[in-house]
C-alpha cells in the first residue's frame, strides 16, 4: 500500500539532528517554556514575517487563543466557512460565540465573498452581532484576502485567518501567517509543517493581541507567578515538539517546493484525461503549501466504490470532509447564509484526497493518476 503522507522518508533525512534536539532537551531539563520554545517562535517570526508568533498546544487552541485577543464575547457571531475542518466553528463555540456558517467556492474550496455579504445581511435581519470573519486556506490554499479584507473594512468587521493547512502558501508574495490581523496554524503531524504530536501557533503584527494570548495561555497569567489577569488556559507547546519542528523548519522550504512540483505533475496528468474530474484551481498570484491534493469525482461516480477500487489497487485515498460542519448534530441550530450552502453539500459528496507528500515520486504519481482514471472510467 502507498502511503497517503510519508512521515517516515522525511524522518530518515533528519533523524540525528532531532534525535540531538531531544537530548538537549532531556540534558537542560525544561520541558515546559524551554529555551526551543521561544527559538521556535523566532524562526517562525523570520520565516512569516510576522512581528508576533506565539507557539501553542495545538491549531484548535491556537484558534481559541486568536478569539480570546480579539476579544470574542458570548452571543456574538462570527462568519465561518461549513466546509472545514470542526475546529474553526467549535472555538467560536467555546467561547459562547455563534459561527454563521456560508458557502465556499467550487473551484477553489475557500470561502466565498458573495456568501459572506449575504450572511452579513442576513445577520442584520436576525439581530446577530456579528464580529468578524475566520477564513481558511483549505487543503493549502489560502484565501482572496484582499477582497474579504474589503468587505470586512466596509461592515467594521475583523478578519482571523485559519491557516492550519496552508500555512507557508503565499498570496501576492506575503506567506500565509501574515496576511490579516491575525492567524493561526497547526503543527499536527500530518500537516505541511506538523510536529510529533499536537501543537500549533499564533501569528500577529498587534504587540496587544499578542500579549493577550500569551497570558492567556499561561492560565491569564499576569506579570508575576500565580497572580492573573484574566481568565485563561493551558496552551503551552511541548518543549521537546518545538525542538523537533526546529529542525523540520529547516527543510520546510524545500518540501513546500517538492508539494508544487508533485501537484502541478498530477494536474497535468489528469488535464489529459477525459473523465470529467475537476481538479484543484488557484486564484491569481496566490500558490498552496498543498496539504491535500482534492480531486472532484464526477457527479454519476460512485465515491464509495472509488475508493474501494482504488485500495484494491493498493493507492489509499481520503475524504475532507464528508459532512459539511453545518449538517453535524451539535451545530445544526446555528444560521446558515441564505444561498443554502449549496457548494459545500456538493463538494461533500464529491471530493476525493490522493496521496500527497513531498516525497511521491513521478511514477507513483503517474500510477496513482493513471489508476484513478481508469477506475472513474469503468464506474461512468
């Protein structure tokens, strides 16, 4: 069986050098706020251009930390795409907010602007407080930030990026972590840049929200040990998971360009085909860290059989996400935009993710392309 992401390739080229980050960690005995910790946090800051990095226990805590800054108050609404990952919804939730729920776009997975306006006025019918707008750069994409920013300018609205996948893309030559007020990302360990277990990151240019979150992930600790300033959390990164992203950050840039080779190679071999499979589109002056590569199977194909096919021909394949956030039991009495999400219930019930690392070789692409075609074939 192929691997879907090969974790184990990009550990052989950098074995001894994590293996040495841990022993000095093991040797200083910090394992919590150890000196990697705020190594990281400059390297990140060098790498994104961004003042600010606040690294954290996980993509979902750094999200959370993201809208305590911002300062999210119960009942108060925030536009979020349904076709995502839980966490962008549940942090709104865990801090009392409501997450109104609008369509992305066909061709590009993202958010869409014409469906954040009709949200926005349908919130003001409603009497929703709305607040700001969580983008996500989906499956490595991130989104058309300049026009979002503008809407978001006209209705007084702020804007927190959900850079968990694409973290590393540009748009119009600024990296994904600093394209809006504030962003967050994760290191899990399938993720472009992931750790060896949970951790995640906060990117900001205002000195405030940074020094929001970063009291509020020490439990709101103030300036002194054990007195507080607000109510907070415990979102503190391992020090041994900040050692290993040290040395996966140094190869971070070279992997991100090994992803766009790959990709662009898998595009040009389905364009060949005739088997109507859209696949992924970027918007101009934009590229992805390419998480995910997510096909579209044409609509009389049988997804189910699709991939049962295709793992008998030893190629795994997996879907993100079958079940729009907006149809799942605890979020179903949340509003919706007016235009009924009608992409995002289509492309739940028609993406497909291939194998994506950068270390998939020409042949198993052309393998794994060529193999995907013939099935879609047979299944039409």
């Amino acid at each position: 069986m192929l691997d879907f992401i090969d974790l184990k390739q990009q550990q052989k080229l950098i074995r001894d050098k994590v293996d040495k980050r841990i022993c000095k960690v093991l040797d200083h005995g910090q394992y919590i706020q150890g000196p990697e910790v705020k190594e990281l946090e400059k390297e990140l800051s060098l790498f994104s251009k961004s003042k600010f990095v606040l690294c954290c226990s996980s993509g979902t805590d750094a999200l959370v930390l993201g809208l305590i800054a911002l300062g999210l108050k119960p009942n108060e609404g925030v536009i979020v795409p349904s076709f995502t990952f839980a966490s962008t919804a549940e942090a709104v939730c865990m801090l009392g907010g409501i997450p109104f729920f609008s369509d992305v776009k066909l061709d590009t997975y993202n958010i869409c602007e014409e469906s954040i306006i009709k949200s926005i006025d349908k919130a003001n019918k409603i009497g929703i407080n709305l607040k700001g707008i969580i983008t996500v750069g989906l499956f490595g994409q991130p989104c058309d930030m300049d026009k979002i920013k503008e809407i978001a300018d006209i209705n007084n609205l702020w804007v927190f990026d959900d850079a968990a996948q694409s973290f590393g893309a540009k748009y119009k030559d600024k990296i994904s972590g600093n394209l809006c007020e504030i962003s967050a990302t994760s290191f899990f360990p399938a993720k472009p840049l992931g750790c060896y277990g949970d951790g995640g990151a906060l990117f900001t240019n205002n000195e405030n929200f940074y020094k929001i979150a970063y009291s509020s992930h020490l439990h709101g600790m103030g300036n002194n040990k054990y007195e507080y300033d607000r109510i907070g959390m415990n979102g503190r990164i391992d020090t041994i998971q900040a050692a290993i992203l040290l040395e996966k950050l140094k190869i971070f840039k070279s992997e991100l360009l090994k992803r766009e080779e790959i990709a662009k190679y898998y595009i040009k071999r389905f364009l060949k085909f005739n088997t109507n499979i859209n696949v992924p589109k970027l918007t101009n002056n934009t590229n992805s860290s390419w998480a995910q590569f997510t096909i579209q199977l044409p609509l009389n194909c049988n997804r189910e059989k699709f991939q049962s096919l295709m793992r008998q021909k030893n190629i795994p394949t997996a879907i993100y996400y079958p079940i729009p956030i907006h149809c799942q039991s605890p979020y179903q009495n949340f509003p919706i935009s007016p235009d009924n999400l009608k992409n995002t219930i289509e492309l739940s019930n028609r993406v497909v993710s291939l194998p994506m690392h950068p270390y998939l070789s020409q042949k198993n692409v052309d393998y794994i392309s060529t193999t995907a075609d013939e099935i879609i074939t047979s299944l039409i």
